[in-house]
C-alpha cells in the first residue's frame, strides 16, 4: 500500500497499529535510501511490512531494559 494525501487517515486508525506489535526485521539501505519494517501482530495473526522510501535521515537508539 502506498499512503498519500487520498488514503493518509490509514495511519491514524485500528488498521495500522504498530505500538504493541511485534517488529521481526529493521533494515537500512542508505544507497536506496529506503527503510524496510516487518511486523507481527501482539496475537501473531497477521505479518506485515512497510517500506519507507527516499529516506533522508534514519536515527535509532537501543534500549536493554
């Protein structure tokens, strides 16, 4: 899925809701600039992934709790 200006509201309702899923892969390509995300649902029904795209920045901290 593609999200722009027509379906942008997707990110901001129960469909996509990733605080409490399960993230499975990170990946940065600088080269590509691309950022690519793959996701578990918290009750391991459904897996997802979203790929960010002409990413101009990508900052990470790391927490061992």
């Amino acid at each position: 899925m593609v999200i722009n200006s027509l379906n942008g509201n997707v990110i901001n309702s129960n469909q996509v809701y990733i605080h409490d899923d399960i993230l499975e892969e990170l990946s940065f390509n600088r080269l590509e600039k691309k950022i690519h995300l793959s996701l578990l649902t918290e009750d391991r029904s459904e897996r997802f992934s979203i790929d960010f795209l002409n990413v101009i920045g990508f900052e990470m901290t790391s927490c061992d709790f």
